[in-house]
C-alpha cells in the first residue's frame, strides 16, 4: 500500500521538473567550437507560431566577458531551402553592454499571413563588434496558419 501511495508522489514531483523542459525548444550548437556565449535555452510563443500574429523568440544565454555590442544574424531555411535572412544590432534585442552572466536576447515579430505552415529551421548567429563570433545555433520550430480571428 506504501508503495501504491508513493508512486502518485512521484509522479507529482517528477512533473515539477520535467513539464517546464517540455516548452522548451530544442537546439543544437552549429559546430564543435566553443564559443564565448552559451546558449541554455530557447523558447518560443506562442509555440507553433502563428501567420499573420506576433511571436516572440527569447533565446538564454551566459558569458563569461563583457560584450559592449555587436549583431545578430538570422537565417531561416524551409524544406532545407533559404528563405528569409535578416540582421539586427545586439543591443536591439538586449540590453548592452552585455555583463558576464546570465542575459536574455528577446526578438518579436509579426509573419505575414501568406507565411506557408510546416516546419522552419533557424540558424542564428551572434557576432561580436568586430565580426567576431560569439555564438551560434540552429533549432527548428513550426508555423501553422492563422485564422480569420488574427486577419483583422
């Protein structure tokens, strides 16, 4: 009976940790090298985007020197084929100079509403200053089409 007890517990605490990993998008570093920035997570809302409404992407992140600026380069790939590139100042979409530590890289936008649904890969690239790289990564992430609700 103990044991019968034990297992809803469990289960309880094992949700507490684990449901929070669950909205996270996974990612993958484009290549071996270590690069001054690491990424510890990317989330993405609303998850799948939707055409034609907003979407945030915040992708987390530490470093271990300061970065006084720099740019942001993001290529997005549809059925391995590129189709949008686009690049942003650093201290555009957070807060510079950067401090060694934890910070949050925040980037919202509205996709057009003829944006085709399926499944998209993000490359991003950070770059310091002098065209340094900082970082760089790679995740997947869905857009499904919007309803007439998000149209007006």
């Amino acid at each position: 009976m103990a044991i019968s007890q034990a297992q809803p517990l469990l289960l309880l605490l094992l949700s507490v940790f684990f449901l929070p990993a669950l909205h996270a998008t996974s990612f993958t570093y484009c290549d071996k090298r270590l690069d001054p920035v690491k990424v510890t997570g990317v989330k993405i809302s609303p998850d799948p985007v939707v055409s034609g409404a907003a979407a945030t992407f915040k992708i987390f992140g530490s470093t271990g020197e300061d970065i006084s600026g720099g740019k942001v380069v993001i290529r997005v790939s549809y059925f391995g084929i590129p189709v949008h590139t686009e690049t942003h100042d650093l201290c555009d979409e957070t807060a510079c100079p950067v401090a060694p530590g934890s910070f949050v890289l925040s980037h919202s936008q509205t996709l057009p509403s003829i944006t085709p649904s399926g499944t998209y890969t993000l490359k991003m690239t950070i770059n310091d200053k002098n065209g340094g790289r900082l970082t760089c990564i790679s995740f997947k992430f869905k857009i499904t089409v919007g309803s007439a609700v998000f149209a007006s």
